[in-house]
C-alpha cells in the first residue's frame, strides 16, 4: 500500500462535493462558488429498473437531458474560475479535480441507500457520478499529460475508488474516460467520470460468473491470470509490457482499436497495487494512449474502462485490468453498433486482433 | 400456417445465391448477372473467437474492410439492374429480393458445419449472412410500404427463417433491419439483412437464462406471456395494439425510442404465425414505423431486431417478438454508447419510457 493522496475540500454553490488534489509541493487554494445555482431538487434523483428480459438493472435519468452540450471553449464547464462565477471549478488554478456531477445518472439527491433483494423490479437510482479533471490545460489530452501528472490522476482514481465503496448503497465503483465527439463527449477539455453504481454491473456479472466456472473446472485457478500467461506465452497479441504490467490485444477482441491493461499480479482494484506497480501502470497506460494518438492523423476517440473488483462482496475471482477500446476502424471510417450488436449483442468485427497487435506494437515512442 | 411464397431462383456471377419473391399476380424474371466477379476465395471466410472473459463468440470478418461505403445513388447495387452489368439484382424490376451478402460476416466460403464443443476457443464462421431488398424503389422506406409489399416482406422473412434453419451450422436466424446513415448504414436503397449464426447469441442466451428462472420460480409460466400481461393491465406504456399483436414501450427501455411489438398468442418464431397474425403484425409493424417517422422533422434511425426461437434445440421458453429502437434522443442529439454502456453494459437512459409511450401514443394516424 502506498500513500493516498489526501484532497483539499470544498463545496460547490447547490451543495454539491468538490476536491482538489495538488501535486506534491503545491497548494490548492479554492474560492467561494458565486453562481446562483440553488440547492439541486429531489427530481435529481434517478430511478433504476430491472430487465425481466435480460436480468440487467438500467437507469433512468429523465434531469439529464437538459445536460451541458458543446459549451463555447470559453465558457468551459471544466477550467478553473478564478472569481468563482464561470465554471464548476472555482479557483485559480488546480492540479487534478473532482467533483460531483451536476446531471448525475446516479445520486443520493431524494435517497440514501437501496436495497435491491430478488423481485424489485424499480429503486431510486441511489449511488455517485463524479467528473475528474485530469489537467487544468483545457487543450490537452490524457495522453499527453507528464507522468507525475498522469500518475497524480491514476492516485486519485484510487482515492476515489476507496471513498466510493465507502458511500451508502454503493456496489462496484468505475472509473473511465470518454474521449472524442465521435463517441459523443460533448466537453473537449481533458476529464473522466466516475460511477458508484447500486448494482452488479452486467459485463462484472458475466465476467466473475465466467471466473467461477473456470475456477470449478480448473482446480480454483484464475480465469484472468490463465488468460495472461497463455497471452504472453503466445506473444502475437502484446502491444507493450514493463516491469509490472502487460499490454495486449485480446484473443476474441471486439472493436477495431481494443487494448486490455493488466498488472502481472493478480489485485482486485487500484487499492491493491503498490507503488512501483501504481508506476508501471501510469507509464504503460501513458504508452498506449500515446500509440492510440500515433495509429490516424486525428487523435483518436476512445473509452477506457477500469475493471475493480471488491473482493469482500465474494468477487474474490476478479482480477483488476484496463480496457480500453475505439470504434474508429480506419481514417474516414468509425465502426457502429448496429443490428447484430445493438440487438443480439453479437459483435462483428473486421480487424484480425494479431494485425491490430502488430501495428500497435511498431508505433512505440 | 399459411404458404409461404415459392422464390424464383437464380444465381450471381461468382456463385452467390438470388432469389425474386413476386407479389401475386406478378412474375420475375431475373437476367443473367454478367460483372467480373469470379468465384468468391476461400479467404472470404471469416473466423469466430470464444470471448472467456464472458463466454460471448465474437466474429472476425478481415474481407469486409473492403466492403461497398456510401456509393453514389446512381451505383446503389441493391436498385435493379436490366442489363444485368450495374447492381447485384440482374432484373428489369423486383418486388423483394434476396442475396447472399458480398462481404459476410457468416458463411460456407471455406467450411461446411462447424461444432463447437465446450473449450474450442475457435472455428470458421460458417453460417448465412443475407440482403434482403424491402422494394425496388430506392428512395422508399419500410414505413412508406404498401401493406401488401410489407406482407410480403413479413412472408420473405418467414420463408428465409425456415431455409436458414435448415442450413448446415446455424444454430440461429436473426432478421433485422438497420435504417439511418446515423447508425452507420452505408446504403440508403430500403434493405434488411438476415443472418445465421454458427451460434446462440448472447442477448438470446441471456434472455433464455431468464426465462428458464422464471419458469422455474412460478410453475412454468412463461416470462414473456407474464411480461406482455402486465403491460396490457398497466396500460400506460402501449404504443398500439390491433387484433392479434401489442406494441409497448418496455418498462426497463435502454434506448431513447424503444418499442417491442409482440404477438398476443406465444409462437417461437415466424413460422408457427398463422396468416391473420401475419396481417396483424404487417400492420402494427408499419403503424410503429410511421409513428417513428413523425417524431422528428427527419426520418428516425431506427434498429429492428427480431427474435426468434427454436423449440427444437430447447428453446421453447422463447417468445417471438421485435425490438425497435434509435439513438435519437431530441431532434439534434444522438445517444452514444460511451463508458457506462461500451464498457459495463450498463445503460442509462434520460427518457423515461411512460413519457416515450405517451409521445408515440399520440403520433398514430
């Protein structure tokens, strides 16, 4: 375990949590939030239903549609506010911050916890949506952030990690960026958001009962870590390895651009991982993003996906990894969702995941 | 069970299947196909890949990079082609049409059956993947059809489903139609597709998982039946419903616009539909298509995925129906599958479904 960073904070003018996380050596100094906001309603809240069809929960967050789209550059909800009036971060200037998202698709707005046992089919969309800005620079991008920035953000998701598994009725916690108007981000300057969901995830459900089946039939082994060592045994699908980490291409990959990040130890999430690893992970992570922005003369649009898992709600089998995925399948070309994927959840893909691998792997700095 | 109607037959220069549907009283007569084709590779034969981390099958279709992209209207290869040199339909006119798909995700290009026994992680992508043209009229859509061109199509996709299931490999037939260049359809002349997959699908399989929980908690009642029960009681999210068939919008919608139409009587597929139920689902399917259509000054892009089952391979659980839906969110937006939905599954949605089924109430003719 290494030291969490231990953030400055404040709070925004409808009540609404902020931190700020300085670099070693600096300071963080926020100013009062001056915007006549007024405390959020409790139609903020959002609702979660559950799928009889598929046994998957879904949230249902009507107050988003009013959501912040494509502000002008300078009325940038994400830069700092010096007077406190312009934006969502009111100082002058700052490091790495979080705060809680305005239109949440989850909150604790008009509940506190939720209990879900088996035939409640509807609950208040109980949990956290945080937006973490990874720079105070509106115009870069994760990518190019210097590694003691970069792994200033990387610190933070565990910060995050650890305080939003302590929340009332929180029950997996995701970190994850979207990045690119090709996959909608309607604000450019450099952010994540942060979820603390009330439920399973549907892709966590499938993955840690794929874990269990496998570990039954293989003597308690782990899925994941199989899947590592048989990835780098065979080497055709690495992009890019360091001291504790391995980037790779996987087997069955499913979008054009796709990359999975693991530490060569088995931890269930961030909280996990010691400082050297914390460090590898910042600089492999740095590595790939930098090859993504190499592959197009555009950067290229992308989400990237933490996998954590909380091995004291019997996830034990979860093994902590990055995916990151792009739908751009050629310069002039994005890949859609469509019928088989959209409706039967049947990816088809037209990139051979070792060619992926191949020119992933030749456009290292 | 009513006739299914008997196609003309005909093949394309590199071997592909064709086949004219008429409508009563009408004759086709297909011309011979005499482009430069040559015979289809062996290469032309895609790969599926076994996902372990969640047991979903993936395929991997490197030839269709090079597929048809947006050509000018006066190339659309789906309009008909008198002198047999200009599209991929050889004939003065059709009324539908349907042809093997020239860059399949799905095929017997290189292999014949496939079996895929639990720990084969992959095989050839044997199965179908089919065009199927709604009319000859290429700036026409579904829900402009007469509704004896729609019967007809109903029919076509009625008697490919049998044809299909009875092909060596597939072990499902999925009919839907893509429709909107927002979803990435590259040509706008009115078509579906229908694919048979080597495999269960993982939206099928989940659906299945449920229903057999459902039957197994309540006597054997069947989830599906349940399910458009308590729609019709609770009345507030029917779109439409006519003699034999109800359109809702589910209680748990993923997308913006979602409707599912389902037959009032449980069938497992189109087959098992007796000719009123055909008609009664030709006719709400064009009434949900129509009220799609006046939401928004442009049309909707919609997605039309239909489920089918097979209770020959224990899947007698299944309940036949059609899931419609779009990314339109408001007349300016689109809905992205970011974070949350790409990388969990986990979807939120900022329509609530009882608003989306009063809208669309409204908008009946």
């Amino acid at each position: 375990m290494t030291d969490t960073p231990t953030p400055v904070r404040s709070e925004l003018a409808d009540g609404r949590e902020i931190l700020f996380f300085p670099l070693p050596g600096n300071v963080s100094r926020p100013v009062q939030d001056v915007r006549p906001l007024g405390p959020r309603p409790q139609s903020a809240q959002s609702e979660i239903r559950y799928d009889v069809q598929t046994g998957d929960w879904v949230a249902i967050a009507a107050h988003r549609q009013d959501r912040t789209y494509k502000p002008p550059a300078d009325q940038c909800p994400l830069c700092p506010s010096p007077q406190g009036d312009s934006s969502e971060v009111p100082a002058a200037d700052y490091d790495v911050v979080v705060f809680e998202n305005r239109f949440p698709s989850l909150s604790h707005a008009g509940a506190d916890a939720t209990t879900l046992p088996a035939g409640v089919l509807s609950a208040p969309g109980v949990g956290r949506c945080e937006v973490i800005c990874f720079s105070s620079d509106h115009t870069t991008s994760f990518a190019e952030l210097s590694h003691q920035q970069a792994r200033l953000v990387v610190d933070v998701w565990r910060e995050r990690t650890e305080a939003l598994l302590g929340m009332s009725g929180v029950e997996q916690v995701f970190c994850f960026e979207n990045r690119g108007e090709e996959i909608g981000v309607t604000l450019s300057h450099p952010h994540g958001q942060i979820y603390g969901y009330p439920y399973l995830t549907p892709r966590t459900t499938s993955m840690l009962r794929q874990a269990r089946s496998f570990a039954d039939e293989h003597d308690g082994a782990n899925l994941f870590a199989d899947l590592l060592a048989r990835e780098i045994d065979a080497g055709v699908r690495i992009v890019a390895t360091n001291e504790h980490c391995t980037a790779f291409v996987p087997f069955a990959a499913r979008w054009p651009v796709e990359v999975h990040i693991y530490p060569n130890r088995q931890v269930h999430n961030l909280i996990e991982l010691s400082d050297a690893e914390l460090d590898s992970l910042t600089a492999i992570y740095l590595d790939v993003l930098e090859r993504f922005d190499r592959m197009y003369p555009t950067a290229l649009p992308y989400i990237s996906a933490l996998h954590q898992y909380r091995p004291d709600r019997g996830q034990e089998l979860g093994y902590f990894h990055i995916e990151l995925m792009s739908v751009r399948r050629s310069a002039t070309k994005l890949k859609f969702l469509a019928g088989s994927e959209s409706g039967m959840d049947a990816f088809v893909t037209d990139v051979t995941p070792e060619k992926m691998a191949a020119r992933l792997k030749v456009l290292g700095s």
